[in-house]
C-alpha cells in the first residue's frame, strides 16, 4: 500500500497546475502574450492525445489562450489532415503528423511552417525550453531534407531487442550485441523438441520490412534511396541485409513464421517459446502483464544489435506541426511548447502512453522507481534515442514500397534467392517511385 501511495502522490504531482516564471529581466518571453486567442489543435486518438485533453485547463490558465482539442482515430486522422492541408484553409493551427507516412508529402508541400525560426525567437521561447533536451534521432526525424523543422518530434517508437533471460541464462549466453552473436546465440538455445526457438519475427509481407530495415541499418548504406531519390534495394548492402533476415526466419525462428505478423510474434514470446525478438517498443507492457503473459519479470531489454559498419535502431513516430496558412503561429507555438514540454513529456512516460521524444524524463528517478518496467527498460530507450534512424524511406507510396518488397523478402523465408528477389523488386517498384517524384 505504501507503494501505491508514493505512486499516486507522484501523479498528482504530474498533474498539478504547471508554473513556469519568466526568468531573467531582461527576456521578453511572456506566457500571457496572447491572451484572449483562440487555436484549434488536431490530434490522433491515442493515450497521447487523452493526455491533452486532460490536461488542456492547464494550458489556457497558463497562457490566457483557449484550446479547442478535437482527437480523431489515427486512420482516418491521417486522411482529414492531407484532405484539410491541400484545401489551403485547414482547420488546425496544431495538427498531429505520423512522420513514417506523411513526413515527405508534408515536407514537399511546405504545408508546415519551420519551427526552427520560432525556437531562434526569444520573444516567443521559453527560456528553459531546452531544445537539446529532444533526442538527436527524434530531431533528424522531424527535419526535412532541406534543413527545415516542420513538426516538433512528439514521441517515438523504437525497435529494440526483447529476450528473455531464463533461455539466455539457461546456456550461459550473454545478450549478444552484433547479429552473428545474436544468430549464434539462437541456434544454441533452440530445441524444437520442446516447441523452444532461438527467435522470433515478422514474416508476413508488409509487416516485415521493418524487421529487414533494421539489418540494412546496420550497413554503410543504411537508407532505401539515394541522394538522388532513387531506390537501392538490390545493393550488395540490401542484399547482405537480406540474406540476415532470411537466416533468422528461416533457420532460428518457429515454423509458420511466414505468416508472423507482430501479433503472432508477440504472443510466441509471451508463451516462452522464443528467447529473442526485435520489434517495437509498444510490446513491452503485454509482455509484463502477469495475468497474459509467461514471461512477466523475465523479460530483458536490450538495444538492437550493432551491423556491420553502423549501429542503429528503426525509429517510427510523429511530430507536432503548425501550418503555414495558420494565422495563429505565436499562440500555436505556444502550445507546442507546453504539449512537448519536459512536464508533458514526463507525464507520458509515467502514464505508459508513449517514449517521449525528451530524454530528460528518462533520467526521473522517482517515476522510474515506481514503474512497473525494470530499469534495463529505460536505460535502452534512452540509449536508442542516440542511436535512432528512420526505419523507412521518406517517400510518398510507402505502402506500396512495403507491399513490394515485403512480398520479396517473404519469398526468402520459403527459399528464394534474395539476390533473385531483391533485384526484381526493385525492379517493379522503380518506375512507381520515379512516377511519384514526378507527380509529387
């Protein structure tokens, strides 16, 4: 009971009113600078955005300025926002964007304004804003590629290798830290006779080219196209990236993982039966439900191994934008400063609704202290946010590129040659992508 008690003041601090003072005389920052206005803010409907919601009275007592929230499930979010952005006149002065699908069309239509000029404003920063607070993967994400911020990184989520310690200890392996450990590792564990896999992972198509993407990662190429916006999937990088998927869902992973998707994986490791598994760090609290899973406190956390040139991890997530054609950019602005502060920002991890894109709240010993997740947990996140880089390409038929290639790389699992398959793939998507660099 005493735990809980600590746990439940510590929220109730969270969610007491926040109150930050100008600091030194001569700044011209003022939270109350416009008060009286109005904004609309749109978000998906999320955990995140219950956040906002809850917490709106704080922002307009802070500010004076009032907040329309309007929260819409993520799908059809994503549609009403394009819809509203290409009329000229959206309806937003903040508008939620899901960075792995919308970043490039966004960014190429200049519909956001660039926050890096707002955050160079001292008369509309905070002076304890701390941008360098927000991890350096999660500010390369919301940055376009000619230099312009477009959206405030909000959260991320990054892919990280789950394992469960018992099968580890079991054969005395240490958590390996490169994928041929990792591969090795797996092969020692593994005992079909008792439904026991070294690995588990996402082989259905579309589903998987996340997965793959974390291999090609780790090479010295580390993106799906060039500079010259040209598609190299069929590289000696994608290729090597290939062959590493192929082996693990093949050779270390339960039979029918041709059909995995994170829902099957997911579930093969909460029965025990899988003693690695890189996937997204959303997975983490079912794995840590006693009442649905076998491995509740026996799960290790560790980042995704290193390859073999570069070491990074899959980033996926969304930013916060202002559009250009707002009115209200200084009272938007301030709302993004609030929302994306370091308070909201710890509000959300002690919630459980997202990995802040800050890495301060990481380092909040009292909401680390009372969580349900174990130390390693956190400690991995931060890390990852040093070592995050976007899992897929910046491009505009993103949905097709992950049908083409996942269909490839599933080919594999049953024995084609990823040289083969990678080489045709990349073939029958190039004409889409070079259509829609044309077309824009």
């Amino acid at each position: 009971m005493q735990g809980i008690k600590r746990r439940d003041a510590l929220l109730g601090a969270l969610a007491a009113p926040m109150v930050v003072e100008q600091v030194g005389a001569q700044s011209a920052f003022d939270w109350k600078r416009f008060r009286g206005e109005r904004i609309e803010v749109s978000v998906q409907l999320s955990p995140r955005g219950n956040l906002l919601t809850q917490h709106n009275r704080e922002f307009e007592e802070l500010t004076g300025i009032r907040a329309g929230v309007e929260v819409v499930p993520e799908q059809q979010h994503r549609q009403k926002i394009i819809i509203e952005y290409a009329s000229g006149r959206p309806s937003f002065d903040v508008g939620e964007v899901s960075l792995h699908v919308n970043k490039r069309q966004v960014g190429r239509a200049r519909w956001n304004t660039d926050i890096n000029a707002l955050i160079a404003d001292r008369t509309l920063t905070a002076p304890d804003f701390d941008f360098n607070d927000f991890a350096q993967g999660m500010r390369e994400y919301a940055t376009q590629a000619d230099g312009r911020m477009d959206t405030l990184p909000a959260f991320a989520d990054y892919f990280i290798l789950y394992y469960n310690k018992e099968l580890l200890a079991a054969k005395n392996i240490a958590v390996p830290t490169n994928f041929d450990e990792m591969f090795d590792s797996a092969k020692r564990i593994e005992d079909r006779s008792r439904q026991i896999y070294g690995h588990v992972g996402r082989g259905l198509k579309n589903a998987n080219v996340v997965l793959w993407s974390s291999f090609l990662l780790g090479t010295q190429q580390r993106d799906m196209i060039n500079a010259q916006r040209q598609l190299i999937t069929d590289t000696d990088d994608a290729i090597w990236a290939t062959r590493q998927y192929q082996r693990f869902l093949r050779d270390a992973s339960p039979p029918g993982s041709i059909g995995f998707n994170w829902n099957e994986c997911q579930t093969t490791f909460m029965q025990g039966r899988a003693a690695m598994w890189i996937d997204g760090i959303g997975f983490a609290a079912p794995l840590e439900d006693p009442t649905r899973s076998r491995v509740a406190g026996k799960v290790g956390y560790a980042l995704v191994p290193r390859g073999p040139v570069n070491h990074h991890c899959a980033l996926f997530g969304a930013g916060y934008g202002i559009p250009e054609n707002s009115r209200k950019k200084g009272p938007a602005w301030l709302y993004l400063q609030w929302a994306l502060g370091k308070q909201m920002q710890l509000r959300m991890l002690a919630a459980g609704a997202g990995v802040p894109a800050r890495l301060s709240p990481f380092s909040n010993e009292e909401v680390i202290g009372q969580s349900r997740f174990p130390r390693e947990f956190f400690s991995t996140l931060q890390a990852s946010g040093r070592i995050a880089r976007a899992g897929l390409p910046e491009i505009l038929p993103v949905t097709e590129f992950r049908d083409v290639i996942g269909t490839a790389l599933t080919n594999t699992i049953g024995g084609a040659d990823p040289v083969a398959e990678m080489r045709a793939a990349t073939a029958a998507f190039k004409p889409v992508l070079e259509r829609s660099e044309r077309e824009g």
